[in-house]
C-alpha cells in the first residue's frame, strides 16, 4: 500500500481552517477546478455523509462522490471515494484521504493531509504513477492554496 502525507503550517486559526475544509460553499474560493460541491444530507458534515464534487478535469466535468469514514469535528476527519464519473472507486481498491488539525497557538493551525492508496488489476498498478500522481498533486495543489486563502481572506 502506498502512502504520501503533507503537513502545512497555515496562520489561521484552526476553527477558520476546518470551516474552510467543511463548508462546501467556501470549496470555490480556494479549489480552483471544483465547480460545485454538495453535503449529503445538506449540511451535515458528519460520518456517512457524501461529499459530491462536480470538478473541471481538463475542461471536462467530472463527478467524485467521497464518503466521510469518520469526523471528529474541528480536528480531523477521513473520506473515501465511493462513486462518480472519474471512477477512481474502480481503480483503486483502497483509497482514504485523511485530514488533521493541530493548533500550534491561538493563530496558526499545523494541517495534515494524509492519502493511502492500492491499486486494483495489474493494468492499473502499471498505470498508478500517472492515475495517482495526477491525483495527489491536484490534492497539493488545492491545499497550497487553502493556506493562501486562509491566511489573506482573497480567493485564489
């Protein structure tokens, strides 16, 4: 099973942070290619909930369903895919994204985004470099901007 964690320092407060995380509504200010995100059931960001992520990959728009597995509410939670239209649910057989919250003082939140990861079928492992490599700096990618957006209030 393969493994990548990024840890980012971010100087907002780790409730401002989470809220950014949660709030599909803020999503569009600091992830560039999601074009829609949805909470099912509306609002309620809790285990078993859906994160329904309408995305622009490569100026197609692309569906990404992820279930969260567990939440502890301001300080960490877990999703996993479960459906859509990039079918990442079909070419990986395991497949968690795991996000945590530590406050370092009262202004500066340490943010740690852990991602795990198997391939399913042989064609896939040959192809996991590109599948998930694309994947996971996509994923970089928003989170660099999740702390300029945290830190400045300007969407990026």
């Amino acid at each position: 099973m393969a493994r990548q964690t990024q840890i980012i320092e971010i100087e907002a407060p780790a409730d401002k942070v989470w809220n950014l995380l949660a709030d599909p509504k803020e999503f569009a200010f600091w992830a560039p290619n999601v074009r829609e995100l949805e909470l099912v059931p509306k609002g309620r960001f809790e285990v078993d909930s859906e994160r329904r992520f309408r995305l622009d990959v490569q100026g197609k728009i692309e569906t990404l369903n992820m279930r969260i597995t567990h939440c502890k509410a301001g300080d960490s939670f877990a999703e996993e895919p479960v459906g859509g239209s990039l079918k990442i649910h079909e070419k990986v057989e395991h497949l968690k994204l795991m996000y945590r919250l530590e406050p370092v003082d009262p202004k500066t939140t340490s943010f740690t985004f852990t991602i795990d990861w198997e391939m399913k079928g042989l064609l896939n492992k040959m192809l996991e470099k590109v599948v998930m490599g694309t994947f996971t700096s996509q994923l970089r990618l928003w989170f660099e901007r999740l702390k300029t957006y945290a830190e400045t209030g300007r969407p990026v």
